[in-house]
C-alpha cells in the first residue's frame, strides 16, 4: 500500500510574528496546508493522506479541512513529533497500527508549505517508491556554493555541477526507513536534517526526482508575496 505523508509539525518561527503556524496561512484567500493536501487527495494512489502537525493544532486542521475539503474519508490528522523525522515515525506507527506494514508499504513525504508540487513530481516519487527505492525531490544548484568551516572565512568552493537544492517529496519504503531509523545512535539522529539523510549516513542509495525552480518551501514572510504572484501568474497551488 501507498500512503501520502504531508508534514506539518512545524510552528514557523522564521515567518516572525504570526498567531499561527505558517501552513495555516493564506495564499489565494486558501490556507497553505489545504494547497498542499489537495494535490495529494486528488491522487488515487494513495490508501491515505496522513498530516502530522503540533498537538494542539490537531483539532483546528481537522475542521479546516472538513471546511475546505468537504471530503476528507482519506484524511488522517495526527500528532507530530518533536522533530521532522519524529513526525515520519508517528506517521509509521499510524499506519502500522491500522493496516500493518511490510515490504510493499511506502510512503511519499511532503512539506506541507510546498503548495507547488506537481503530480508529475509526485508520481515520480511514487514509481521510485513501490520499486523500493528511496528518493530525495532536488534541483540543481544555480549559484556558487561556498563552504566555510567557521563561519567567517571561505573553507572551499566545490565543483557547482555536483550539487543540488533538496526540495520534497522524500520517499521510500516504509519498513526499510524504521530499520534504518531505529539503528541510529542518539548521535546520529540529533543532526538529521531530513529522511533522505537516514538512507544517505547507513549507506542506502537516494535516487534523485527532479524537481521544479518554483516548488517553493513557504518559509519567510516574502514566500508568502511569492507565492500570491505565482497564484495569480496561474501556478496551480
């Protein structure tokens, strides 16, 4: 089976002051998360739509979407965890609790403030996944990237064509991330910045999707200007 995962556990800090967390505000007079969530409840190829998001946002994402979405039988909000990775988990254990998983279980994540994903990224993510393998969602790196070991001076400018921009969805097998997670060191997983990672540091091949210039990760409150001009450009978010 094949589950969407649209992580929405994060609060926005970096969008400076706001009375809610950034996924739960409006583009195009629609909140971010319902965007997002909609490209993935549109696709039948997903068993279900799991939204982990903070606790006490729980029941306020439930009514949004039962306001937005009318339907929402394919919908399961949940609990986040305390980080990015935590969130994967908790969503793990959903669906391990309610349909069991192995070796044909995988899952497709997603940020939930990247209202821009197309269904062909998304249907790439999910042939890469359902042949076992884990992908990683990136566009080549268009500027110089410098690298500077303490932070004051340059360390060393790597070969540009050999690096690119991670965006999402991640994707992978699902039994394979939990063995994988859980054989990491408290070490390892404090400097995880995503899923792909847990592949990458065990060693695990990460194929690459390509991804698109304006799949944009709503972030600052600029983003939020971008993407009302991206809306009214006619981007489908």
């Amino acid at each position: 089976m094949l589950f969407a995962v649209v992580l929405a556990g994060g609060i926005g800090k970096r969008m400076g002051n706001v009375d809610k967390p950034k996924q739960f505000l409006l583009i195009g007079g629609k909140p971010i998360i319902v965007h997002t969530i909609e490209k993935f409840y549109i696709n039948d190829c997903f068993e279900k739509v799991i939204v982990p998001c903070p606790e006490e946002w729980v029941s306020y994402t439930e009514d949004l979407l039962a306001r937005d979405l009318k339907e929402t039988s394919r919908i399961a909000v949940i609990k986040g965890g305390s980080d990015r990775n935590g969130s994967i988990v908790n969503a793990l254990n959903y669906i391990r609790d309610n349909y069991g998983i192995d070796d044909d279980t995988a899952v497709v994540t997603h940020d939930a403030v990247r209202p821009f994903v197309t269904q062909r990224i998304i249907d790439e993510n999910v042939k890469a996944a359902e042949a076992g393998m884990a992908c990683d969602t990136v566009i080549p790196a268009t500027d110089t990237i410098v690298q500077s070991q303490g932070g004051e001076f340059i360390t060393s400018i790597p070969n540009r064509a050999e690096y690119y921009h991670g965006q999402t969805p991640q994707s992978f097998p699902a039994a394979k991330f939990l063995k994988l997670y859980d054989s990491l060191t408290a070490d390892e997983k404090s400097i995880l910045t995503d899923a792909a990672k847990v592949f990458v540091m065990k060693g695990e091949p990460v194929a690459m999707i390509k991804g698109e210039e304006f799949n944009i990760k709503v972030t600052y409150k600029y983003d939020l200007t971008r993407a009302e001009i991206m809306l009214k450009g006619g981007k489908n978010a």
